[in-house]
C-alpha cells in the first residue's frame, strides 16, 4: 500500500446511540492508520463541552485527535480558558477557524479573523499546539474577491499556522491552481484537500449552498437523475470522488482529509479502492 497521510472529521455526538456509532466509526477507520481525527466545534463554541469529550474519547481509542476552535463570539478569556483545558488533556493539535455567528447573536467577539485566532495562540500557548488552518480552492462565499481571499489565507499562515486543509470541492483543477497561487504568495505549508464523499444528492447540495463549494452540474444532473436509488447515488458518488482522490494524489498532494459526517464506509471503502493508508 502507499503511505499518504490520511484524517478524518468527526462531529460531537448530541445521544448515547451517537456516541457508540462514532466510536464504532473511528475503529473502522482506525485501520488506515490516520496520522489525526478532527472533532468539529459548533457555532459560537455551542459544542465546546462535547468537542473536548469527543477528542479525549478518541485519544482513548488510539487517535491524535484535534479538535476545532472558532473564535467568532468568543471572548479572549474564554478563548484562553479552552486553551489551557485542551492543554490540560495533553491535546497537541488544533484546527484553528474564524467560525459562524449563531443566529440570533449580535457580537463577533474579540477576534475576528482566523488569523488573530492563530496569533492569540502562539501568543498564548507558544509552540504547544499544531496548529491546521482552513483553505478555500473556490474562495470563500464571504470573500471580496479570490485575490482577498489567498491574501487572508497567506496571512494564517503568517500568524503561525502548520497546515492547512480546504473546504471540499469536486474540481482538481481549482486545487492545483489554489496552491500555486498560495505558493506564489509565499506559502509553503502543506496544503491537504479536504474530501466529501457523496452519499445523499439532497445532503450534498444543501451543504454546498451553505458552504459555498461548487458541484459540477454533470455530477449534479446524473445524481438527480438517480431520484430515489440509493444504491445508483452511492456506487456514483464513490467512482466519481475515487477519481477526484486518484488525480490528486497523482499530482502531489501531500494527503487527503475526509468529511466523514460520522460514518466510515464511503471514506473506506474510497482508500482502500486506491489501496491507501496512512504511514
């Protein structure tokens, strides 16, 4: 098998039976020897409390865990209470994100870039932390512009990022072109695509509305096409992004980040297509 860094991205489980089906998900995944798991952090840090109990769970399971922090709402004092707690757990890893405003919430908080998040930690806690940023291939859907955008992701890394994963796409060639620009720029951390897997046609194109990533209309048309199959819509999907995968592991990407939305065989079932696993 080829070594390639893999990760995976995980949400807080709100029941019980959540909590067994990731648990269950992250045994699964386990095999392929992810060099970390992520642990997403809800809206104004709505999920701080199960973001730390979902990372320490997987710590006991065997996984570098890093859980998410967004920094919109919060205060710097919070901000530094979550620091020192992750610290705490012997947390080393972090993924460092502005994050959304809850609805309903009218103050942005103290930071308001995810670059002053990532300076407020190396201030903070030092070295302490690897620290992962976000990357927008398609630019961000609040972006002025996509020069704006590669310029507020330059300064991230600036600020002391290690890493950086993007948001999911299905065009390797808006990729390819991200990190050359990003590298014109002077960045030169690695830059991981992030992988949607297509499991559910209605799913995914609510998320990418919200998210602002872009599906091609051929894949939109044929997944639609598919109405209710299930199975049609699931043996598409993994073609289609083992391919995508496939191409950019061929052309250098230094690894591959799957939103596994809890579940493990559509991200495993692509790896072990292309006989993946982790170093």
């Amino acid at each position: 098998m080829n070594p390639i860094e893999l990760s995976f991205e995980f949400f807080p489980p709100k029941t019980q039976e959540g909590v067994d089906k990731l648990r269950a998900t992250a045994t699964q995944l386990s095999t392929l020897k992810p060099k970390f798991v992520s642990v997403t952090f809800g809206a104004g840090g709505s999920t701080q409390q199960g973001t730390l109990d979902t990372v320490v769970d997987m710590m006991k399971q065997g996984l570098d865990a890093a859980p998410h922090l967004s920094c919109i709402g919060s205060s710097k004092e919070s901000l530094r209470a979550i620091l020192h707690a992750y610290r705490e757990q012997g947390i080393r890893h972090l993924v460092a994100l502005r994050g959304d405003l809850p609805s309903g919430m009218g103050e942005v908080g103290e930071l308001r870039y995810a670059s002053e998040l990532v300076g407020f930690i190396r201030a903070e806690q030092g070295d302490w932390f690897d620290i992962e940023v976000a990357a927008y291939p398609e630019y961000h859907p609040q972006a002025r512009s996509p020069k704006a955008d590669l310029e507020s992701f330059a300064r991230k890394v600036q600020a002391g990022a290690n890493s950086a994963i993007t948001q999911y796409f299905y065009n390797a060639d808006a990729y390819f072109r991200f990190v050359d620009d990003a590298r014109k720029l002077g960045v030169d951390v690695p830059i991981v695509p992030g992988i949607m897997p297509i499991t559910n046609y209605s799913q995914l194109m609510r998320f990418s509305e919200m998210c602002g990533a872009e599906v091609p209309k051929w894949i939109a048309r044929r997944l639609e096409s598919f109405g209710d199959d299930r199975e049609a819509i699931r043996a598409f999907g993994l073609d289609v992004v083992t391919g995508l995968c496939e191409r950019l592991v061929k052309e250098g990407a230094p690894g591959l980040h799957f939103y596994t939305l809890n579940g493990a065989a559509a991200s495993k079932t692509i790896c072990e297509r292309m006989g993946l696993r982790g170093q």
